[in-house]
C-alpha cells in the first residue's frame, strides 16, 4: 500500500475549522470528547477547507476502511453530517445572539476591519449588565422545562443553548475591550476556546475511568459544569467593570436569583 503524502494543515486554517465547528465532533456532536480534523476525501495532503471536518476519535476511526464490514462512515455520509452540523452551528449562535442582546436593540458593536477601535460608551454598557439578570431568567425560564422531562439528550440539549447564550454575552461584553484583547484572538474565538476546554475539563472530571467509561449522564455532566463557569466569567468580566458605576453587590444578587427556579414553575 502506498504511503499517503500528509501535509500539515496551517494554523489559521485549523483555527477556522474548529471555530465552524464549535470544537465539536460533526457526527455524534457531544462536546468535551478529544477530538481532531477529519480529510473528508482521505487525502491528508487535501487541506482545502471544504475537504475538512472535525471528528471525535471514536467516530474517526468509523471512517476508517479495515476489511469486511469494519468501514462505518463514508465520505459522502461524512459530508453531509459536516454541512448539517455547521448550519446547526451557524442557527444556533444565531439565536443566542438575538437572545443575548434582546431589549438592547440587537446593535452590533463589533469594530469593522480597517476602523480605528473606540471604546462603545460607559452608559450603553451599564445599561447593558442592568439588563443581563433578566435576560439570564428567561433564558433560564426556557430550560426549566426541559430538566424537569428526565429525558437526558434534552436535558443536555437545554443546558448547551445556555451555555450558547452566556458565550455570547461574553463576546458582546468584550466589545468593551480592546480588539484582540483576550490573548491576541477575536472574543468569539478566545472565549469558545475557553469554554471547549471547560467541556473538556469537565468530562475528564466525571470521567476518572477514561473516556467512556462514565456512561450517557457524562455529557450533561461536562455541560452543568461549563455552564456554571461560563456564568461565573460573566460575573467576572461585569465585576471589573462596577467599580464608580453601580453596586455590584446589588447586581450579584439579582444574577444569582435568576439562575433559580420560579415557585410556580416547581414540580408538586
């Protein structure tokens, strides 16, 4: 068999492809699992971008030809999970951020290419995290629902669109900061970044057996986790920024009461 000529995909290349992707296998989409780029067409020197996607190891392996019936996963099948998974993608960011941003106008302050950077104003801001206790209610108020039914996939499902929705608070909150700010990456790229890595920290936590041994509860396991830190993040990024403005204390208050269930939406 003729050894296959691999070719090392660029960094930025890389960087895109798990950024579509949401660091996240395209075909079984459980986050926190290791994960890797996939060449659709097998070719390892092939590193176009529509010739990428991203798969966990186990599903990786199922595209890999072994004799008799061991091959699970085609390139085609590959395909059409990575195109379905990126506009899953695409949908989903799109309705945390509507979500994020609701009652604030949907204004769009991200600083466009080639425009001198200017801090948006101190009043907007305010009036933003004023605004964040509510939005995080009704976010919560959606998912409640959805972890009373006891049916794991959509507890999980529930807890991942929160998730969604508090990594975009994060970018929105970044537009307050210098471009590139968070490590030199754009915010949506750093704070993914931060919360891949909290799926993957979390995993590994109620995994102690190695991976897979920890059952189906593990994915909403790595999700309540990232949750919980992504909303601690929050509190962090509107901490530094109460100081002269308003009462942090006051808002603190506000935040945590929103993360619990209302008395009238309480199970008998």
């Amino acid at each position: 068999m003729l050894k296959k000529n691999r070719v090392l995909v660029r960094e930025d290349v890389a960087a895109e492809i798990l950024f579509l992707h949401d660091h996240t296998c395209c075909v079984c989409r459980e986050k926190g699992k290791s994960i890797q780029i996939h060449h659709i067409d097998e070719d390892p020197s092939n590193n176009v971008a529509d010739n990428l996607t991203i798969l966990c190891l186990q599903d990786h392996n199922d595209t890999q030809a072994s004799g008799g019936f061991g091959r699970k996963l085609g390139s085609s099948e590959v395909r059409k999970y990575r195109d379905d998974w990126l506009e899953r993608v695409k949908n989903r960011r799109e309705r945390a951020d509507k979500l994020a941003v609701e009652r604030m106008g949907g204004v769009n302050l991200k600083t466009p290419v080639n425009v001198t950077w200017k801090r948006p104003s101190q009043q907007e801001l305010n009036a933003y995290i004023q605004n964040l206790p509510e939005l995080l209610r009704a976010a919560f108020a959606a998912a409640w629902p959805e972890w009373d039914c006891g049916v794991n996939s959509r507890m999980k499902i529930a807890t991942g669109e929160l998730v969604d929705f508090a990594q975009r608070v994060l970018v929105y909150l970044a537009n307050w900061f210098p471009p590139d700010h968070f490590d030199g990456k754009d915010a949506e790229v750093y704070f993914e970044e931060f919360i891949a890595g909290r799926y993957l920290y979390h995993r590994a936590v109620n995994e102690p057996n190695g991976p897979g041994t920890g059952g189906t509860i593990v994915g909403l396991l790595a999700a309540s986790g990232a949750l919980g830190d992504v909303l601690k993040a929050i509190s962090d990024l509107v901490a530094v920024q109460a100081p002269g403005q308003f009462d942090f204390s006051e808002w603190h208050e506000r935040w945590e009461k929103a993360q619990q269930r209302p008395e009238e939406a309480k199970p008998a």
